[in-house]
C-alpha cells in the first residue's frame, strides 16, 4: 500500500505534471501528496496527467525532454512528421 510519503518521492521524481481540471502544467510546490495520491494543490483534483520523457516535436530533435503530459499531445502531421498540439512551453513557465 502507498501512502503520501511515496507520493512526495514521486512528486521529486516527476518535477511537474499537468492539471486537467485547472488546465495547466503544476509544479511540485503546488502539488499535495496524500495517501490517496498526487493531487493538485489549487484545486484539489488528482486528475492530472503524468510527466514521461519524450521527443517533443518543439524541442530540439531528437532529445528526450520531460513532457509533463506524457506526450499525449504528439500525433501525426500532414508529411508524417510529428506534431503536438498543445504549446504549453512547459521550459518557460
Ligand atoms: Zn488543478
């Protein structure tokens, strides 16, 4: 069984995640641990999407950044080449 002290570990390890209730990318400052899970500190929703390393279509090619939606936002563009539809410039916050 996990409780919030795993959950601090995994909030270090992700470094940010992103909100979907708020909509927004949540760094660890404002994000809770508690026994249920990682939730967001503003809104209380532990709907949030988790961080993987990726090759972001708007970073440089071929490095693996830490996309903090997990790439869920990269599909296919018109020539094949990969696309991701949410600009969330998570670098720049
Ligand atoms: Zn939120």
């Amino acid at each position: 069984m996990k409780t919030a002290k795993d959950y601090n570990a995994l909030i270090s390890d992700w470094e940010y995640c992103y909100c979907v209730n708020c909509n927004t990318i949540r760094y660890g400052a404002e994000l809770t641990a508690t026994d249920q899970g990682v939730k967001c500190s503003v809104c209380g929703s532990y709907d949030l999407e988790v961080p993987a390393w990726v090759n972001c279509p708007q970073e440089m090619k071929n490095v693996a950044v830490k996309c903090p939606r997990g790439g869920s936002g990269i599909i296919k563009g018109k020539r094949g080449e990969n696309e991701c539809v949410y600009y969330c410039s998570f670098r720049h916050a």
